[in-house]
C-alpha cells in the first residue's frame, strides 16, 4: 500500500519538522483547525470548538482561536479546575479564509507575531495540532524561517494523515492488515452510474444500505437508504436519488463515493490510541469507549468508557492494535481512534467491524483527556462518566456564569473532589444553549443518571 501511495517520497518534504519524542522539551501551540472536515458548517456554534484546544495545554503552551473566550470560563478552567494558566493568541478574523481556518490565519498579522515570539523565547515550538493538515506544516515552517528556531509537528505528515482519515483508503488498510471481513461490504464508484449500481447490488443483499462520502466527519457525509425501497425501483431512479445525495454533498466530479451494507449492530465501540514515532514504543491504547449515536445515520453525540463483556474488549483491543502498528510503520503520529460495529450477541458469538478512523483529536478523545487530566492521574485509575454535548433552550443567550449559578457546588473540583459535573465547549452556549459535559459518577449507571435525569433538573429542561 505504502508503495502504491508512493508514500516514502510524498513525507519526504515534512521530514525535517517531523516531532521525536527525544527532542528537548518545548512549549506547544495548539490548534484545533477543522477547516479540511467538509461539511461542518452545519454544525450549530462549530467556529467555537477551537477552544478544546484550551484543554490540552500545559503550564507555557498556548493556543490560537480565531472567536473570543468568555472570561468566566477561562477563569473557570484555572480556578476551578486548576488548569495552568496559558496564553490565548487571538487571530483576526480577516486573516483566514474561514472561522473554521486556525493555521492559516496563525500565518499572519499579530497571531504570527505572537507565534513567533513564543518560538524565539525558548529557540523551540512544538505545533500540536487537532489534525495534521497542510497549512499546519506550512504554518511550523513559517514560524522556524522567521523565528531561527527549531519548530516541529506532533502529526502525522499530510499524506499519512488523508491515509487514516480517508475512508477509501481506510478500509483498504484494515483488508490488507487483518484480512476480508473486517469490514462492511464496500463497493466504490465514482459517477453517478456506477454508485447507484453498487447500491442496488448491495441492496439486493441487505436489509439497509449507505453512501458514505470518504472524508467527512461524525457521518455528516452519509446517507442510509431502506433496501426494500431501492429494489422495486427503477435503475434511472435510484441513479437520481444517488445524484440528490451528491448534489447536498458537493460532491466533486469523478470523486470516489463508497457504497456500503449498513449493517445493524450490538453496540458502536471505538478505540482510543496514542500512535508515537515509529521505532520509539509502541501504539498505547488509552480506552476502549461505547458511543452515543443518534439517528439513521448514526451521529455523534457522546460516549461512555465500555461497560462492554470483557472477551469484545479483548477482541476490539487485539485487532485494532494490529491496524494502529500499521498505522504507526506508515508513518502516522498522535492521537487516532477507530470506529467500530459489533455484531451478533456479544455474551457469545459476535463480530468486530472496522467503519472508520479518526486521526485527530476528537469527541471522545477531548473529554477522556480531560477526565485523566483531573482526576485519573491522581486517583490513579479512570472514573466511570459519560461525556456529550447538551443543548437547553432555556440556556440560549445565558453566559457561562450563569450556568455556574445554576449548577452550584454540583460543578466538579479536583482538589476536594466534589461535584459531578464538567464543562467544556461552552462557547455555543450563548447563541445556541449549547455546550459539552461530563457526569461523573461511582458507578457508570451512577454516571447515565447524572447526565440524563440531574442535569436536566439542574437547568430546567
């Protein structure tokens, strides 16, 4: 594969910013740049999820947004949850190409300045990015050329991350690394033709189908399809239904567009990895979660840590850890997960499918990073929670204070280890009543409960 993606000349050019373990230490700047997902614009107060950043930095870090930071919250995380104070670089709005762009707007103006400022001090930058796309490389270059520095990526190089992050190229990885079966039927195509051809041949097969655009996230770029209501169709019909899917997905002219048996599952696990260099350790699996899907597509919304029968994690461990050494010997870095179904009964006999990998930060990976951050590491093993976004009219046009007033003392402090919940994301909150949390709890039940019954209770819902 790697040989067929002419993989060792494309990563050449990104050789000399590539991050080693074994570099002196370095403050980072952190990005949470989700400009190359398409398709997320959709998603209500999606511009304001570049303050996750803020949860991965340490005492000298920083991290670029281009909205603002309500001052409750950053008072929140320091004196709340006591997160080390760090700096915010702010970037002009008119100095990307989008809200969405945080690197590229990094390239420029004050953001650039203030960058390369924190490069000079310590004559080091380490750019920890959400994903490692281009402009990210660019941006590291940029600051290393002004600065004198040494500035480097924790990311993979760009044709490493499109690998991982490209579900084409995905599937292909997971059949070549543990063989047929791993993963739901697929059939590509690339005009309209031959996608409704593979539909109607899977549909003559299985119960229900999709279509999955290859580069989309939290299945903003899928759509399912009841077989039963493509058999009986015309070939000309179901060639416009292909066509009205590609058309609401932008999709471009000779495009790989994925067909696939949309297959009912048991449960919807992923995999939670750390992918060092390759040759320094080895991958670390830092959690095996249950998600909380929405809807026939099967939308993110949260996720829990597995309270799944101990021989599926077993296997979801074993096999998934095959795919992230692939991962890893292909040159990937960083954080990564793996989307999987399971099939069958999971008290017996069932089946573990890989649908796609993630290779960025993410929804499960940010507050399963936080809830180490404040209380594993110094409990010294994880607590059961559920992490997700909420949303709550009542709270549309409400300030992150005011949340703080309605959750009272239920708001979780790490040092006296009270409360239950934690906030994250809140910029939406404002405009759309919208924001992430995490229960806590003694018990995973203990924790659903939080989430689902008290906190609705909490802000009248």
């Amino acid at each position: 594969m790697a040989a067929r993606l002419q993989l060792a000349d494309r990563v050449l050019p990104y050789a000399d910013r590539r991050w080693r373990p074994e570099d002196p230490p370095a403050p980072a700047l952190h990005l949470e740049d989700v400009s190359a997902i398409p398709f997320l614009a959709g998603i209500a107060g999606v511009e304001e999820y570049q303050h996750r950043a803020r949860l991965r930095t340490a005492a000298g870090d920083a991290y670029a947004a281009v909205t603002g930071s309500e001052a409750a919250y950053d008072d929140y995380c320091t004196q709340r949850l006591r997160l080390a104070p760090v700096t915010r670089i702010a970037v002009g709005a008119s100095e990307a190409s989008s809200a969405l762009a945080v690197a590229e707007g990094c390239m420029t103006g004050e953001a650039f300045e203030r960058a390369t400022a924190l490069a000079c001090r310590s004559g080091r930058l380490v750019i920890h990015p959400y994903m490692a796309i281009e402009p990210v490389w660019r941006l590291a270059r940029r600051i290393a050329e002004r600065a004198g520095a040494t500035v480097t990526v924790l990311g993979p190089p760009p044709p490493v991350t499109w690998l991982a992050n490209d579900k084409d190229l995905f599937d292909e990885l997971v059949n070549a690394v543990l063989g047929p079966g791993w993963t739901p039927e697929t059939r590509r195509g690339s005009t309209p033709r031959a996608i409704a051809a593979n539909l109607r041949a899977l549909a003559s097969k299985y119960p229900c189908v999709g279509l999955k655009r290859t580069r989309c996230a939290s299945a903003m770029g899928n759509q399912v399809f009841a077989s039963a209501a493509l058999r009986d169709r015309p070939a000309e019909e179901v060639e416009q239904l292909v066509a009205r899917f590609l058309a609401r997905t932008e999709w471009v002219t000779g495009e790989v567009v994925l067909a696939v048996a949309w297959e009912a599952a048991s449960a919807s696990p992923s995999t939670q990895w750390w992918i060092p260099p390759d040759g320094a350790r080895p991958p670390r699996l830092d959690g095996i979660y249950e998600q909380i899907l929405e809807g026939d597509r099967k939308v993110f919304v949260g996720s829990r840590p597995s309270t799944l029968p101990r021989a599926v994690d077993d296997a979801l461990a074993r096999a998934s850890r095959r795919v992230a050494e692939a991962l890893q010997a292909l040159g990937y870095v960083g954080r990564c997960s793996f989307d999987h179904l399971l099939l069958g009964d999971l008290e017996g006999d069932f089946v573990v499918r890989f649908t796609e990998c993630n290779g960025r930060w993410g929804g499960t990976s940010t507050p399963m990073h936080l809830v180490d951050r404040l209380v594993t590491r110094s409990r010294g093993s994880r607590p059961a929670y559920r992490a997700q976004y909420v949303t709550a009219s009542r709270l549309a046009g409400a300030r992150f204070a005011d949340l703080l007033q309605l959750v009272g003392d239920d708001a979780f402090d790490p040092v006296r280890g009270t409360g239950r919940f934690v906030f994250y994301n809140v910029g939406p909150l404002a405009a759309f009543g919208k924001l992430d949390v995490i229960a806590l709890g003694d018990t995973q039940a203990a924790a659903e409960r939080t989430m689902t019954e008290s906190l609705p209770r909490l802000l009248g819902a």
